[in-house]
C-alpha cells in the first residue's frame, strides 16, 4: 500500500474557483470524494488513512481543499464577516448576510466532479464537510453513489451546543509564527480530539507544519464559519433525502455532540447510524479500521446507485 497520494495535489477549475485536489488508489476504482471541516485542509484527511481505505475498496479517493483554505481559492475580496455578530442573529433568527453559504460550497463540490469528469461519486464529509454533503444531497443527489455524514449535524438549533472549552478553542485566533502556532494546534486537538490517543498525540507536530506550510488563512475560516451559521437548520429538508446514507458519530464529541449526529441519522430516511465509543471531534489512528470499514461496507451495497 502506498502512503503518498498517488496522483500529487494538482488544481482545477471549479465554480469559478481554482481547487486543489490529489487522489489515492486505482485511477479506474469507484470514486469517492473525501470533503473536510471548517478551518481544515484536505491533509487533514491523512495520507495512511487515506491510502488504506483505497486499499480495502477498491477506491479512486480524491480529497481537495474547500474554497478558502489550503491552496484552493482564497477569497479575499469578499471581506471579512463579524463572527460573533452574526452568530447572535443566527441564534435570534434572523437572516444573516454573509460572503457564501454551504450550498454554495456544496456546488464547488458538484464542479470538482465536473471537472474530473465524474458522473457520479461516494461522498464522505467530516464535520463542515458533512454539513456540505447534506447540501449535496438536497440540491446534487444524481452525483452520489452514497453518503456518508461523519461528526456532522442538520443544523437544527435545538441540539445541544458544544461545550465552553471547545468553543474557546474554535475561537481562538491561530498564531501567525510556526513556533507559536505548534503549541497551539497540539491543545486544539488536545480539546477536540480528547486525551488517551498517544499515536496521534505523537503526530500534533509534524501534522502542525504540513498545515502551516501550506498556509493559513484566518479570514478564510471565518467566511467559512458564517457560511455555517447562514445555512440554518436543514433537517425538514433532509427528510426527503434519498441517497443511501451512514453516519458515524463519537459518543465524545465535544463540538457537535453526538446527539447531533443521532439527529442526522433521524432525519435522512433509511440512515444507518454507528455510534463509536470515545471517539471526539477527530479521526484517531486506533478507529481508523472502523470507521473504513464502515465506509467500504456502506459504499459496496451501492456502488450502482
């Protein structure tokens, strides 16, 4: 099995943007598309992860950076939002206006396909990614072979929040120098990951500088996270969803909390839902052959729609 994508990161044009994407696996397999989390680049879909769940479906794996991270498209001129206020008036109910929405998102997803000549594809999305699958599944459920929601919610305002030391690190700025960000990133993902994972713990810092040398965008991440407090509560739509879906959820989430993740499997018709025990607000190497196995299982069973 080989670690290094397969395909290195090379750019399209997509929706009017430039993305970046790579791709793991058989040029020829199934095809399926990885979208990752708020403030996240595609590396954050490591590469041993990445390789092996090429390996054990038969997969073409693409993974690529959303618009405004990574080396995708950054979206400078569109300004720089008021978080805060504009989670109050999301919270109120009010309409907010922001630079872009996850549907918007979900439609760079739809043009990666179609720019890499893909009619149809697997979709996996952690997070953000997950959100922006469920859009996908609204408005572009003829590109999905099959769905899989990891650590992901409908939106629906009535789920019960993060808790107060995720959020404080949500909201922390990232430090601008390598030498401060790197303490930084290893209590991030101390908070969201949580304690007792001593492989990735081990990997914090050289995850820490692939992330920094690839370049950060902080005004990115926060048009990002107005993109996830315009796009409202999806579930009454999610409910007429057909595309055969999997979520997979960590008891130990301490940003969307698992009742998140039982909601969406709730809402989807005919979801399955995989509850893992431990599991935060991440990907650990010990349940990687889990949540792959999941993945390949659930895409086997509709690999022609």
């Amino acid at each position: 099995m080989t670690l290094a994508p397969d395909r290195p990161e090379q750019f399209v044009h997509a929706n009017g943007l430039e993305l970046c994407w790579d791709s793991f696996g058989d040029p020829d397999g199934p095809p399926l598309l990885l979208i990752m989390g708020l403030a996240s680049q595609m590396i954050a879909w490591d590469d041993a992860f990445c390789a092996a769940l090429a390996d054990a479906g038969g997969f073409r794996v693409i993974r690529f950076d959303n618009r405004d991270i990574g080396r995708s498209s950054h979206l400078a001129h569109l300004g720089v939002p008021d978080v805060m206020a504009l989670m109050g008036l999301a919270l109120a109910g009010k309409p907010i206006k922001v630079p872009y929405t996850l549907r918007d998102m979900a439609n760079d997803t739809a043009g990666l396909l179609d720019a890499l000549k893909i009619t149809r594809a697997h979709i996996v999305g952690a997070s953000m990614g997950g959100a922006i699958g469920q859009e996908l599944a609204l408005h572009h459920p003829q590109r999905m072979l099959s769905f899989t929601s990891i650590m992901s919610s409908t939106g629906d305002p009535v789920l019960p929040p993060p808790t107060s030391e995720a959020m404080g690190v949500l909201f922390t700025p990232s430090p601008s120098t390598l030498d401060a960000y790197l303490p930084h990133y290893a209590r991030v993902w101390h908070v969201l990951r949580g304690p007792g994972f001593p492989e990735d713990e081990a990997r914090d810092a050289e995850r820490a500088r692939a992330v920094f040398a690839r370049g950060m965008n902080p005004a990115g991440v926060a048009r990002q996270l107005a993109a996830i407090f315009a796009s409202g509560n999806r579930k009454p739509a999610l409910r007429g969803v057909r595309v055969p879906t999997l979520v997979v959820h960590g008891d130990a989430d301490p940003l969307v909390p698992v009742e998140c993740g039982i909601d969406v499997a709730g809402a989807i018709p005919g979801a399955r839902l995989l509850r893992i025990p431990r599991m935060g607000h991440a990907l650990p190497i010990s349940m990687w052959s889990q949540i792959i196995e999941a993945i390949v299982e659930h895409a086997a069973l509709h690999q022609g729609g």
